[in-house]
C-alpha cells in the first residue's frame, strides 16, 4: 500500500505540478492529497494519517512557519519539507527551527530533488522518532519511563492549575514479586511486567498516561480527574490484572494480583511531590489492608 503524502498549499497549479512529479519517482510510489487552506491543513496535519507532508509559505493570511510551530505544539511529529517561492537564509533557518525537516525552492524543485527530499526527511522523521523513544520509553514494557512521568506529571499540573481541573495519579505495586523472581527467575519476573503493563494501558482513556515507576511500580496519570474517577480506575486496574492468569511462553502460568494508591489533586496535594507522596501513602495502605485492593489517600 503507497504511503500518503499531504501537500498544503494554495496554489492548485503547484498541486498540480507535484503530482506530475510524484509520477517520476523511480523508487517507492507515494499518493499525493491537497490542502488548500492553512485551517484545513493543520486539521490534516494533525489527523496523523500522512507519513509527511510538503507545507508551502505562504498559505493566504497565514504562512506555513505558523503552521509548523501550531502543529508541533499540538503534538505533531510528522516530518515536513518546507516550501517557498524563492530562496532566503532566514526562512531556511526559520523553517528548520520550527521543526521542517528539509527545505526547497519551488522554482528549483525537479522530480529527483522532490524525491531525494521526501526520502529524507521519511528516514530522519524515523530515527528521530527511534531516539525520542529511547529517551522516554522504559525499554522493557514500553510504557514512559520515570524521567518522562515527572515531565509529564509537572506539565499537567501547571495545566491543571491554570484551567482550574482536578489531576489524579494512582500508584500500582505488583503483589509478591520478588517470590516471582525467587522461584521462577528474572525472565520470567519481565515477563510478567510487560504483561501487567499491556493490562495496565488496556484500562486507561487515550488521554491518560502510565509510566514505569521504578523496578515492579507503575504510575498512572490521570488527566481531569477527581478522586472518584481515580478510584474507579484503580479498582479496574486491579480487577483486570487479577481475572486473568499470566501464561509465559514456554513457562508457568501465574495468578498475579496488583495493589493500588490513588490521590489526587488539588484535595490530596497542592504540588508534584506531595501527589506522589498521597499516593504512594495510599498505596502503602492498599498493602497493609492485605493487597489486591485499591485505596484512596482521603480513605486513610
């Protein structure tokens, strides 16, 4: 199946010529859709749909550098060829700092630099994506790993500051997972995280994040959510991971039970830190009250 390349430009002649060029390449095919607008542009841009996209300057009242800065702020990483009407240093530079991959001059463009350009900002979108995921994944469940959730974490708070909505976390511990380790082994023992993980994201909303915490502790954030929702979360979360046995490929299958602390904020904890502790003070009661069990900070 070709690849889909979104072109936003407001000249249908231009589009036109594109489309002539995509006809030329001689290595993968591409096919080409046309946005002729700024707004519908960036709502395509940020559909996700598109492995890249070729963004001209000028797009009427607007132009493209202001199209790359709103996109990016809203989450996109789709690798962008920037295109002008005529060479100039600073839009070169500008364009590269707002986050365009490459840059052509529209009189300059042929077949084979349209091509050569869109293969490479395609590879080098790839190895950035590789390396921002190395940099914010935990390797072994794929979920975001500690340096990440407390990035996350402090952005979503002043958010919540700022729009007035509550923000929840819960802290989630597997129950008995050294005597996993002890008996079975440590393949087995990761075995189980990625298994309790995939479980884990399975009873999240696309807008929630979970993060690995720190050796067999997970964090879940919950974003615009007050203790209620929190505990609601928590209480699936641990019903999930306990109705279903853990089978290991080769190896044994395992009842794995989970506790959980849920806390939140602003009526657990006015900042980070605090929220962390709520809930890991929630957590630890989950523990004492003989585990496999959710416990709100404000249950304390």
């Amino acid at each position: 199946m070709s690849r889909k390349i979104l072109m936003i430009d407001d000249d249908r002649m231009q589009y036109r010529l594109t489309q002539e060029h995509f006809k030329n390449f001689r290595g993968e095919t591409f096919d080409l859709e046309w946005s002729p607008t700024y707004e519908d542009g960036l709502a395509k841009l940020l559909e996700g749909k598109h492995a890249a996209c070729l963004l001209d300057y000028q797009l009427g009242e607007h132009n493209g550098l202001e199209l790359i800065r709103a996109a990016v702020e809203a989450g996109s990483r789709m690798p962008i060829v920037f295109l002008t009407a005529e060479s100039s240093e600073s839009v070169d530079i500008e364009a590269m700092n707002a986050g365009a991959l490459d840059y052509l001059v529209k009189g300059e463009i042929s077949s084979q630099t349209l091509e050569r350009s869109l293969r490479y900002a395609l590879k080098l979108g790839e190895t950035l994506e590789a390396l921002r995921r190395l940099a914010t994944r935990d390797p072994l469940t794929g979920l975001l790993n500690r340096r990440e959730f407390d990035r996350i974490l402090a952005e979503e708070r002043e958010r919540s500051l700022r729009f007035g909505h509550p923000l929840s976390l819960v802290l989630i511990d597997i129950d008995h997972f050294k005597a996993v380790n002890d008996t079975h082994g440590h393949p087995v023992g990761d075995a189980v995280l990625q298994k309790v993980a995939g479980r884990l994201v399975g009873g999240l909303r696309d807008v929630d994040r979970a993060a690995r915490f720190g050796g067999e502790e997970f964090a879940l954030i919950i974003m615009q959510a007050d203790r209620k929702v929190a505990m609601e979360t928590a209480r699936r979360v641990c019903a999930a991971v306990e109705a279903e046995t853990v089978k290991i490929e080769n190896g044994p299958e395992l009842r794995i039970t989970v506790s959980a602390g849920a806390a939140a904020m602003p009526f657990d904890a006015k900042n980070c830190a605090d929220l962390v502790a709520a809930a890991d003070k929630a957590l630890y009661g989950a523990k004492a009250g003989g585990r496999n069990r959710a416990v709100g900070y404000d249950d304390l």
